[in-house]
C-alpha cells in the first residue's frame, strides 16, 4: 500500500475518534471500544495510541479531548529509549583498516568512517549536519511521535574512533549532547509532566509527512535554541542529572590502541560509561594483514585498563577476516578465536557484536576479493560459526548484534541477507542449541514468573575478579550487576581497597523516573537487592569502599543509596 494512503486512512481514523469523542464524552471502556472498532472498520493494522490522537488535534479540539484520553507518552518496552548520534566524517588516526568502508573522499562520498550512508543512522546523521543537538532532538521527538516516553536514554555515539577527534570536538559533543536533553526538557516537561500542546507548538503538529516547510522552520528552532544560555559541559552534565529526559549511559566506540588510560580518563569526564572496543579477532597476523594499526598485546592491555576504570565493554569481532597470506582464515580459527575470547581471562566481554567479514566497495579488501585471493564467509558459512558462538556464550555476556546494519545491495560480497539473526535462530534451533547469553535469558514484557531470587556468578577477568549477581525468576532476568574487585588503582576515586560496579541494569519496561507501577521488574526494588548484595560481597572481600561508574542522569537513583560524586563516579563507604 503506498505511504500516503496509510497516512490518508490515519487522518481519517483520527479526525472521526476526535469528533466521536467531543459529541459523546465517553468513559475509559468506551474509548477503547471505539478505537478497536474503527481502526478495524477504516483498515488500520495497529490501533493508534490516546497521545497520537492528541498530536493530530487541532485548535480547540486538544482541549476539548483532554478530559477523555491519556496524553502522556508511554513506556518503551526494554525500559530504556536508544538515541544513536553519528559523528562527522573522518578517518581513523591510523588510516583504515583494510575491510572498512566509508571515511573522507570514499567510495560513498564523505561519510562517518566504517559507515556508507545508506544506514538509518547515517541518514539521520547526515539529515542533521552530524550534528549531536539536532540529532537528540530529532530521536526524542521521534519517541514521543509513535507514543514512546524517551525520559532514560542510553545514547551511543557511532562513527569512526571517538577518542581519535580532536579533544575539542569530542567536549563539543558532550556538551552538545546533554545540552539536548536539557534543553528537551525544560520546553516540554513541567514538574514532570509532558507538556503536550507546547510540544505541538514547536514541532508544528499535526503536519503532512514530508512537509520541507515545516521541518525548515523546526531546525531553525533547534538551531536558535542550541545557541542560547551557553554553559559548561560539567554544568550541563549536572542539570542533567535531574532533568526529565535523563541521559543514564553513554556509549562510545573506539580501537584498542586509542582505548588506553589516558582515553579512558578523558571519556570518563565526559559522561561515558560504556565502550564499543573493535577486537576483531585474536590474530596478530590478521591483526597485521588488516591494517589494525594495533597488536593483540594492545588489545588485552586496552580491555585491563578500560575495565578498571569501571566501564562496561562491549567487543566487536570480525568473523572470516585475512590471514597472513590475504586468504580468509579458517572455520576453526575463527572459532578458535570465539573461544579464547570467552576462556581467556584477558578478554571476557560483556557484550558482544559479530560482524562477519564482507567486502566492501572501495576497500583494499576488495581489490584482494577481484584478485581471487580473498574470498567472504557466505551467509551459511557465518551462521554456522554463529551458532557455535551460541554454543560457548556465558551468562554473563549478552550477544547484542549478529551483523552490522549495512543493507546488502551496497556490499560487493559476503553475508547476502539483512535478517541474518533469524535465519541463525532458525539453525540453532534445528541443531538444537540454545543461547545461554542475557539476551536469551532477558525478561521481555514485563511479566514476572516465579519467584525472585539471587544469583552469584564469579569470574576471572584482566587480573581481577568478576561478580555477575542476577536477579533471576523462572531463569528469567529480571536484573543484573556486575562487581569487580579490581587488582589496582587507575584513578584517585578507586583506592586499593575499592571495589567497582560497572554496570547495574533492571529489565522491565521503563516507568517515568520516581514512579511505581504494579508487575513490571523496574522500580521494584530488585536494583536495591542486588546493589545490596554487591555491597555485601565486597565487604566480605575485604573492600572498604564501593565505586560506581553511573550515568550522569542515574547520579541520583544511586544517591538515594547512600551514594555521593567523586570526580567521574558514585561512590559509598562499605
Ligand atoms: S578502526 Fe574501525 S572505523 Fe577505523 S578504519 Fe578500522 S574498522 Fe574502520
């Protein structure tokens, strides 16, 4: 059905429940039955959400409705809204790597590097002027469109090496970045409710999909606003901690050789709490023949120094990469590799991405590909390697991606299908192989079966000791924290006798900050208990002092834990 045909019955979807609802003033029962009825009569697949029908009032009618329909944004599903932000278009410190499309006068014109344009993401960067202020806005307004309360955010920041910018436009970014999410704040949240018709207001709502008029007069809006009331970005970090759209986790992405300590003290002062580290694989030959521009000493040295700092890491690795004659390595490399990563100590991720190796036009990879010497892993040949992946995955690491988000009609060889995880669900059901990993084990919708109880999981990592303490019910998880006794002081807030959290998370969908809602694993207490029993676990280690590496907008949750800031961190005395 073409666009503007759905949009056409959803006009008229919305203009009959409004005038249906201004004549009969109708209880809660009888909106509900009305929406269903006329959703199926006009042939609209998903009945529209209460604040939808707000946002396509107009005049007098928003008023008039108010009594009868809800017009708050609702909850996101995971609890968490993601507001993914590209950077400019650069290239890497060290050049690029041999497999790695995009960059400054690529084959896709100026583009983030390691992306070609064509990603939603990238589009969005680029419909922005990479900019991260006019990207947020953009993603929040989005959430609150399709009904979506985005008042947690988890902001990644995708393109290229992070730390390899120049330092004044990553404290740019930063700054730019919490700016947003206060600025978004302050216009449309009073006392924390949703201002509905001032957010109509600015984005000119109800408005034609499309409209170039109205989108011109926004982002001069955005621009205007993003220019007034200049600030620090410690002062911005600091409204944000109480602001209604609250930032409670920074994701950058960077290499092992600018993923050191230096860099990871600055990302630190700028708000990060996770890193998105490209290990690719355990080869130093691979490591070579690819233009890493890092070795696997490199490696380990970034994923020790980086962890006792606190943050959480994320790896990508590079199924199907060249070996040192330029021919893709073999199946049992590859998942010889898998394995070390997860038997070794020095590894261990938290989370983890699988980017099977595709060629890419431009890239030296492919002219290695036309010569006949470099030959991709097939889509069967990945998904095979995957689901052994499936098969060693620990408890304690969530497999996050499969495969990056390039559609296939812009690679020249290699993986041929954009729903590769399906169709390796689909293998690993067949071979009868099941996930261990969180996000196997993760509670979806809310519901809790069973009863909650805690679990201790506990591990060797980089020279230190990791505690994976899950609130599980059902072998369903509710929640999770991951405690490290770190073997040494990389930063004057973690003393020897410290222990760190690098990460607490509830699962369940997201409630307002501060509000209860009956059944759902958020705002139940399960983050206290397992604080607790972190607590009490570094207590019994002899740790006297409890570091948390938090988001700037979750300071205050962990505040109302006894918690208070030093530096970069939350800390408490055991
Ligand atoms: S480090 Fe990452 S982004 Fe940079 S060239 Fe290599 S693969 Fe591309």
């Amino acid at each position: 059905m073409p666009k503007n045909a759905i949009a056409g019955k959803e006009q008229q979807y919305f203009q009959e429940l409004i005038a249906w609802v201004k004549s009969q003033k109708p209880d809660k029962g009888a909106i509900a039955k009305k929406k269903y009825q006329l959703a199926r009569t006009i042939g609209i697949k998903k009945v529209p959400k209460d604040i939808l029908v707000y946002l396509h009032a107009i005049g007098d009618d928003v008023e008039a409705i108010r009594p009868y329909l809800q017009s708050k944004p609702t909850r996101t599903i995971s609890g968490v809204a993601v507001v993914a932000t590209m950077t400019r278009p650069s290239m890497c410190p060290h050049g690029s790597c041999t497999f790695c499309p995009g960059g400054l006068n690529s084959y896709f014109g100026n583009t983030p590097k390691s992306y070609t344009g064509k990603e939603p993401s990238t589009m969005r960067g680029i419909r922005n002027d990479f900019d991260p202020y006019r990207i947020i806005f953009n993603r929040l307004e989005h959430y609150i469109a399709i009904g979506q309360s985005p008042d947690k955010v988890e902001q990644i920041v995708m393109g290229g090496t992070f730390p390899g910018f120049p330092k004044k436009y990553q404290e740019q970014y930063a700054y730019y970045s919490f700016k947003a999410y206060n600025d978004f704040s302050q216009l449309f949240f009073h006392d924390g409710e949703f201002d509905i018709a001032a957010f109509k207001e600015f984005f000119e709502l109800p408005a034609d999909v499309g409209d170039k008029r109205r989108e011109e007069n926004v982002t001069r809006k955005i621009l205007a606003l993003k220019e007034q009331e200049v600030k620090s970005m410690e002062e911005e970090q600091i409204a944000n901690e109480a602001a209604a759209i609250r930032c409670i986790g920074l994701t950058i992405e960077t290499k092992p050789d600018w993923g050191f300590l230096s860099h990871g003290l600055e990302l630190l002062r700028l708000g990060a709490t996770r890193i998105e580290l490209g290990i690719q694989n355990v080869y130093d030959e691979s490591l070579a023949v690819t233009h890493r521009g890092h070795t696997l000493a490199d490696t380990k040295k970034s994923i020790a120094e980086l962890r006792d700092l606190g943050f959480k890491l994320n790896f990508h690795v590079m199924p199907g990469l060249p070996g040192v004659d330029g021919r893709r390595i073999s199946h049992e490399m590859d998942v010889a590799s898998l394995r070390t990563i997860f038997d070794s100590p020095d590894f261990r991720p938290d989370m983890l991405k699988v980017y099977p190796c595709m060629v890419m036009p431009g890239t030296e990879l492919e002219k290695s590909y036309k010569a006949g010497v470099f030959t991709p892993l097939s889509t069967a040949e990945a998904a095979e390697l995957i689901v052994e992946l499936y098969r060693m995955v620990p408890e304690y690491c969530r497999i996050m991606r499969v495969q990056r988000d390039i559609p296939t009609y812009a690679t020249v060889s290699g993986v041929d299908r954009t729903n590769l995880r399906q169709y390796v669900d689909e293998l690993a059901r067949e071979k009868g192989v099941i996930s261990r990993d969180i996000r196997a084990r993760e509670i979806m919708a809310g519901e809790i079966l069973g009863e909650p109880a805690l679990v201790v999981r506990d591990y060797e990592a980089s020279g230190g000791r990791e505690f994976f303490i899950s609130m599980e019910a059902d072998d369903t998880l509710l929640g999770f924290v991951r405690l490290r006794l770190p073997p040494r002081s990389l930063h004057p807030a973690i003393t020897p006798s410290s222990a760190l959290i690098r990460e607490l998370h509830v699962y369940g969908q997201a409630v307002m900050i501060g509000k209860k809602e009956h059944g759902r694993a958020q705002h139940k207490g399960f983050g206290k208990r397992l604080m607790a029993k972190a607590e009490s676990i570094g207590k019994a280690h002899g740790r006297d002092k409890m570091v948390v590496i938090s988001g700037i907008g979750a300071r205050e949750y962990f505040r109302r834990l006894g918690y208070g800031r030093e530096g970069p961190y939350m800390v408490k005395a055991l």
